[in-house]
C-alpha cells in the first residue's frame, strides 16, 4: 500500500467512525456492517477526488 493509499484508507477510517455514532441502535449487526463498508467506500471516493 503507498502512502497516499494509506492516508485514504485512515481517513476513511475516520469518517466511518464518526458516522456510525449516529446510526440507529435498532441496526443489527448485518446492517450496521453494510452501512459501515458503504460509507467507507464513498468516504474513499470522496477522498481520494479531493486529493486530486
């Protein structure tokens, strides 16, 4: 993985972490583990554009 990558793949972390502190409680854990994983991928989208 580059640096670039890396610091990507961190801040997407970072914005997954913060989101799902406002996902609802009721979520199981299929569907916070889906929400989690989509809101990587367009964190890292969005990222990585603004990178560019």
């Amino acid at each position: 993985m580059t640096d670039r990558e890396q610091r990507v793949h961190d801040l997407a972390l970072n914005v997954v972490e913060n989101s799902l502190e406002d996902i609802d409680e009721s979520y199981g854990v299929r569907q916070y583990a889906k929400e989690a994983v989509k809101i990587y991928n367009e964190a890292v989208k969005v990222i990585e554009k603004e990178l560019d």
